[in-house]
C-alpha cells in the first residue's frame, strides 16, 4: 500500500512543492514548526533512511543541500537545521528548518497555523529562491 508521501508525488495527494527532480521531491510539512518547514522524501517508497542505497542518500543530501540554500534566501536565519525522525510516516524523509535557535528544531513546540495562501506564498517564495 502506497504511503501518503507516496501519493503526494503521485498527485493524487495535494501538496505544496518547492522542489523536484527525477529523484527527490520537496514540499512544506503541512504542520510546520516554523515558516519554511520543508520535507524531502525519495520518490522511490523507502520506509528507513538508512535502507537507501549509498549513492541515493549522498544525491539525497545532495538535493537537500540545494531546497536548504533556497529556504535560507527566502527566510533569512542563522541555519537550516536537519532532522531525520521518520516514525510518524513509513517513508523517508528529512525535514529541513530555518532556525534562529536550537529551539526552532523542537517537535514539542506547538506547530503554525497557516492559510492555504499562507502556504502557498511561502512555497512561491522558496522555488523562487531555488530557482
């Protein structure tokens, strides 16, 4: 059975990208701990990070590098922290976050509220900035 990220890649799940190629596909975590929370997911169904082939995870990181640079232009902060969790969904995934403190990264915090447009604004801004 296919995951949600799956069929999110698939279109048959709406989402809002800021970033894809034959590999990878990158979008805002629908419930972001800050502006700009992005994930990245292998388009190819991985259910643990480490179970990628090496030269998956290196062109992974790779692609992750690139959204970061975007996410950092477009909502300008000290880093774009890295996090690697993955049990909520069994499909792997690294969320990308704009932090001003260590504490950008806590999962605990409460998450954003956002619009459809709010969203939307945010992805435009991010592809802009990738562009």
């Amino acid at each position: 059975m296919a995951t949600i990220f799956s069929k999110i890649v698939a279109g048959e799940i709406p989402s809002y990208k800021v970033a894809e190629d034959e590999q990878f596909y990158a979008f805002l975590d629908i419930n972001p701990l800050v502006k700009g929370h992005t994930l990245v997911i292998p388009k190819r169904e991985v259910d643990y990070i480490f179970d990628l082939e090496d030269n998956e995870i290196a062109a992974m990181q790779v692609f992750a590098k690139k959204v970061a640079g975007g996410i950092k232009r477009a909502f300008p902060c000290i880093k774009v922290g890295e996090a690697v969790l993955g049990l909520e969904v069994p499909h792997a995934h690294i969320h990308l976050i704009p932090m001003q403190s260590e504490k950008d990264m806590l999962f605990t915090n409460k998450k954003l509220q956002l619009t459809p447009e709010e969203f939307k604004e945010i992805a435009d801004k991010i592809r802009e900035e990738i562009a």
